[in-house]
C-alpha cells in the first residue's frame, strides 16, 4: 500500500485537523504533527481547501475542517437530522402533558427554536415559532443548555449575555449562577417567569461528550407548573432527551460550528 503519496497524506492532515477542535490549526504545527516539510503540508491543504474540505482563516493563519466534509460525512452515517429524530418526542410530550413543547439548538451565544408542538393553550415565549431566537440564559431551554457548556465557554456567553439578558427583564447574574448550579445538580431548569403568568421547564440534550446541545422545553402557565407537577414533567422531558441522545448524528450541521456561530453574533 502507497502511504506515502499525495491521498494518505492529504487523509492524514485531515484527521489532525479532525483532533484539532475548532479554532484549527497552523501550517507549522500541522506539518509537524504530520511529520512532513512546510511547503508539502502548505500544497496538500491548498489542494484540500480547493476540494472544500478544508477552510483557511486567513487573518489567523489557521486551518479547520469544512462544513462540506461534515455535510459528506452526514450522507455516509446516520442522514437523521436532529428535527427529525426529536419530532416524535415532541408530540409523545404534548400528547402526554398537554402542553406546547419546543426544540431549541446552541447556536453561538443563543438558542434557536428549530421546532416546536403545540399544546390547547395559548403561550407566549421568547422564542415564540420556529425560527425564533433567544440569548443563552434567558428562559428554561437555553438556560439548561448554558449550564451543561464547557466553563470556559459558559463564562464567555455569561459576560456576553448578562447586559442583554437584563435589558430583557431577565435574571440577575446572582440567579443565573445559581439555577445553572441547580441545573448540573438535578437536570432541568425553571428559570423564573420572564412573561407575567407563564411559566417552563427545559432539559438539556447531551452530545456523546456530555455538552449540551440542544434542550426540550415546555412552556406553559403559572399554575400549570406547580410543584406538584414539575417532578412528572421533568422525568418526562429527561426520559426522552435521554433516549434521543445516543442516536444524535455528530455530523448534523444543526450541531456544528458554534464557534463559528458564536464569531457571527458577536460581530451582529
């Protein structure tokens, strides 16, 4: 077997940026781990940034995996998108509490609202439809996702969020910390009811490395969420985040590139 020519080696650079994480990586660093001289590495990443593999930030001379080879790699594994497999969660969850339910995804320092199941009674949110968008930290769903980032990373979107969170009538900094402790302790959140006379409940769903991803969330009113009710509907919502995920696909664009996402927001 020829492991010396153009295609093991361009395969062997695409698996050191798959370990990279992603910010990506330097040409030097790259030819290094690879073993091979700068301006072989520097032709076999020109040739993979031409395929649209590979992208190249120019102003931080780094390299990272494209989202066209994770598109590539979706059509060879699990073509499951994430709305898809959660669907029939949502209507299990609607049909069995009678409330409006909703399917939000990380998406940089928000939540967006990807789908949602509509319960008998009229509810406000902020994420309102599909396609709504709301700050991390700002109601149950985003907030369950926010607890379960890396601290790093939860401690960025905090500082981002805080002021926005705030102009919206949202929490102070003191609650937030303290319902993202209470989230990693029992699994769920209910945040405080930002709209008068409603009220939530959100999970968070886990990646295979235990990074939230997305939540289910169920909104509904005041009284419909006493404590009475929240242990039912949290074990409801959990059993099925629970079974969603070791089936997500890791290759959905809908659970890719938050960095980059995040890069985006902050230049809105």
């Amino acid at each position: 077997m020829d492991t010396t020519g153009s295609l093991p080696r361009g395969l062997q650079i695409l698996r050191l940026l798959g370990d990279g994480g992603p910010d990506g990586q330097r040409l030097s660093d790259i030819a290094e781990a690879a073993g091979l001289p700068r301006p072989t590495a520097h032709r076999l990443l020109r040739m993979l940034v031409a395929e649209g593999f590979v992208e190249h930030d120019a102003a931080a001379r780094r390299y990272r995996l494209s989202l066209e080879l994770f598109l590539l790699a979706a059509r060879a594994g699990n073509p499951t998108g994430l709305r898809d497999l959660c669907r029939p969660a949502l209507l299990r969850l609607t049909a069995s509490l009678g409330e409006t339910v909703f399917l939000l995804v990380h998406n940089g320092y928000d939540a967006i609202c990807i789908d949602r199941s509509a319960g008998p009674l009229p509810i406000r949110s902020f994420t309102g439809d599909i396609g709504g968008r709301v700050p991390l930290g700002l109601g149950q769903g985003s907030t369950a996702i926010l607890a379960c980032l890396p601290e790093e990373e939860r401690e960025d979107i905090i500082r981002h969020n805080l002021p926005i969170i705030r102009n919206l009538g949202g929490s102070d900094e003191p609650v937030l910390r303290a319902e993202i402790t209470r989230v990693r302790r029992e699994g769920y959140s209910i945040m405080p009811g930002v709209l008068p006379g409603m009220a939530g409940l959100g999970v968070p769903l886990l990646d295979r490395d235990g990074r939230a991803v997305a939540a289910l969330s169920i909104g509904t009113t005041t009284d419909r969420l006493g404590t009475d009710r929240r242990d039912l509907v949290a074990n409801l919502l959990r059993a099925e985040a629970n079974a969603i995920a070791p089936r997500l696909n890791p290759f959905d664009p809908a659970l890719r590139r938050a960095g980059a996402a995040m890069e985006a927001s902050v230049a809105r």
